[in-house]
C-alpha cells in the first residue's frame, strides 16, 4: 500500500544557506510530466533526448554563474542532468552571498518557467491579465478582493501565501502554472569526497532511471509497507521477506569480556564463518542495520559479494529517495532490500535515553531486524 508524503524532505535546519557550500539541488516538474526529454532503453550507453525545453533548463544552469555576478553572487556549477520529468544540478557557492541558495534556484525556476509559457503563447506572467473569471461566485472571496485591486497575474501571485497559490493554480490551466514544483531539494556537501560522488551521482542518473525501468520487480519503491504491526518505507527485492531463513547480524562494539574491539575477536571471526556457511547453504538472507563495526564488516561483505541482504536505516524512504552507488548496484542484482521503519522515533526509550537520539534509534533498528527474523508466516511478513 503506497500512501502520500511530502515530495521533499525538510531543508537542513540551521544551515548558512548565504555562506560558501557545495550542494546537490534537485528539482521536479510539476505533477512529474516528462516534458524535458525522453530517456533511451540501454544501460550500457544511457542517455535522455533532450527537448528543445530540456535544452533552454541546461542553457539556464549553465547560465546561472555569469547572471549571478551582477547580484553580488560568486558560484559555480559543476555537473547537471535533465532527466524527463526532473532536474539534478551541482551548484557550489565560493564566496559568502547576497543572495540565499533559494534565491538562486527560485531565479533559475522562474526563468525556465518564463521560455515554457513562451513556447506555448503566452506572454509573460508580468504581462498578462489574471485569467479567472473573479465574478463568479466559486471564486474564493481572498481572489476576488485582490482582483480588485488591478493586480496582474505575476504580481498576484508573488502576493499569495502558498495556501492561496495552491488554490489559485487549481483554478487555471496548467500553462499559468510554473514549471516545476514550488519547492527544491538540496543535499549540503560535506567534504571533497561528497562532492566527487555527487557529480558521479549526477552523471550516472540516467543508467540508474534505465536500470529501474528495465528491473521494476527488484527495484520496487513502497512508501508503506505493512510488515507485522509496522509500517517501513522499502526499496529494493521485496521478495526477500518470504525467505525461509532469515539470519540477524547483531554486534557488541566491544568484546563483553575482553572490552577489545568485537570485530578484532575470535568470537567475531566464529560467528562470521557461520553466518557465511547459512547464506553459502541457500535461502538464507542477513538482516542487520550495520551500525557497530562488526556489523558494518558485514553488511558491507554482503554488497560486495552479493549476499542476500535486508538493510535497515534510519533515514525515511520517500518518493523521491535513492540509495547510494553500492546499494543501488546490489538493488539491480536482486540482492537487497532496504528498509527505513516510519514509527522508530516513537519506539521506547533505551536505558532511559529518548526514543529519537541515534543511541536509542540504532539499539531499535536491532529490535526491528531480530523481529524480522522472528517472522515464519506469510501473512505476518508482509500485509
């Protein structure tokens, strides 16, 4: 069962979106049309046939440092892609700004927007009449007292708290409406090697949308996913839950006894060969979130080598969510189901420690995959 979510996850609160940065923005178009191009059928040399739309959006991004210079505003752009019906960019900003990041990127959309309405006929948002009949009696009462003040349709809008646009855009046709979503998502870059796979990320967005396409039955993205009493995001093989044998990967950091590193233990090396010899004996797949080292050793082992794997996090899956380049590859072989349960900030409390610190949020991702385990019938695995 697949219900809705917001398109975006929240902005990162508390950053200086003013001050230098690296970001990976991404943005879609309204109601997800394809309008930007069409992606071609071959992984092995992927790519999207632009649009003379698709085209003008990588003119425009292309574009943003030398508009920007005249704002006060120094950044650079380093990797882009139009995919059909949304657009990834790499933008870094190397100096402290006059303008936020979302300054940037509303310019950018409204510019795009401007040559979309343009090639349908229409004149500029500036330049044209409210195109509502503000008479009539279902128009509501807020439209109808600022229609009469003479507005124009650009400066109407810029006017509208988002609750009235919402309304506003329900009421014209499609060609008044912007382009691309009101809102934008943005990965903060943390360091150089962040950013490296990020444009590798941006690059290789087409063979990953291919892959998905080609492979729908291992690469199934489900919202909510009823198994047991919870409710998980999922991405990946959902048919690893009806395996028979499911093998939970569970690491102290330190040894009980010894206090060494678990990992480092002869106890360690034991309970690895045995988890091996059950996935070497087939229809067994390891469950574990990788949080200690050992289990991270672990579910790593498992990428590589194509083990069975459910991985449990704690970052949600929404729409628009993908994983990394490792656990993509491991999707695409069938290999891998990544679960992200929607309640975890609600479970109890560990050792008094709230229920949303990671201390808590990692000692119940265990939980979840010992429950996982625990499951034998099918209709408990999965509702």
């Amino acid at each position: 069962m697949i219900t809705a979510v917001p398109s975006y996850r929240p902005r990162n609160p508390g950053h200086d979106y003013y001050g230098q940065g690296v970001y990976l923005v991404t943005i879609v178009i309204g109601g997800r049309t394809p309008l930007l191009g069409r992606l071609g059928n071959d992984p092995m040399h992927p790519e999207v046939h632009l649009s003379p739309l698709g085209e003008k959006v990588l003119q425009e991004w292309e574009a943003i440092p030398a508009k920007q210079i005249s704002h006060g505003n120094k950044v650079a752009v380093h990797a882009c892609v139009c995919m059909p019906d949304h657009f990834h960019g790499v933008i870094e900003a190397l100096e402290p700004m006059q303008w936020s990041l979302g300054d940037i990127i509303q310019a950018f959309k409204a510019t795009c927007t401007s040559y979309w309405q343009a090639q349908q006929g229409e004149p500029s948002s500036t330049n044209r009449s409210i195109p509502v009949d503000c008479t009539s009696p279902s128009v509501p009462d807020w439209l109808r007292e600022k229609a009469l003040d003479h507005y124009n349709e650009g400066s109407l809008i810029r006017a509208l708290s988002q609750k009235q646009r919402k309304e506003y855009y329900a009421l014209v046709g499609r060609q008044h409406q912007p382009l691309f979503d009101d809102n934008y998502d943005d990965t903060v870059c943390l360091d150089d090697r962040h950013r490296q796979a990020m444009i590798a990320y941006v690059h290789d967005n087409p063979r990953r949308a291919i892959l998905r396409r080609l492979l729908p039955d291992v690469m199934q993205r489900c919202l909510h996913v009823k198994i047991g009493n919870r409710s998980y995001g999922a991405f990946g093989n959902l048919f690893l839950l009806r395996w028979a044998n499911k093998v939970q990967v569970q690491c102290h950091r330190r040894h009980p006894v010894s206090r060494e590193p678990y990992e480092t233990t002869d106890d360690y090396a034991r309970q690895h060969d045995e988890w091996v010899a059950q996935v070497m004996r087939g229809a067994t797949v390891i469950v574990t979130p990788g949080i200690s080292r050992g289990e991270l050793l672990m579910k790593n082992e498992c990428l590589e080598k194509g083990y069975p794997l459910i991985h449990l996090q704690k970052e949600p899956i929404g729409p628009y969510w993908k994983p990394e380049s490792s656990r993509f590859e491991a999707c695409v072989r069938g290999a891998l189901l990544i679960l992200a349960p929607w309640d975890l900030d609600t479970m109890a409390p560990v050792a008094g420690v709230p229920s949303d610190s990671d201390y808590s949020r990692f000692h119940n991702l265990n939980v979840l995959a010992a429950e996982l385990c625990s499951f034998t019938s099918e209709a408990a695995i999965l509702k």
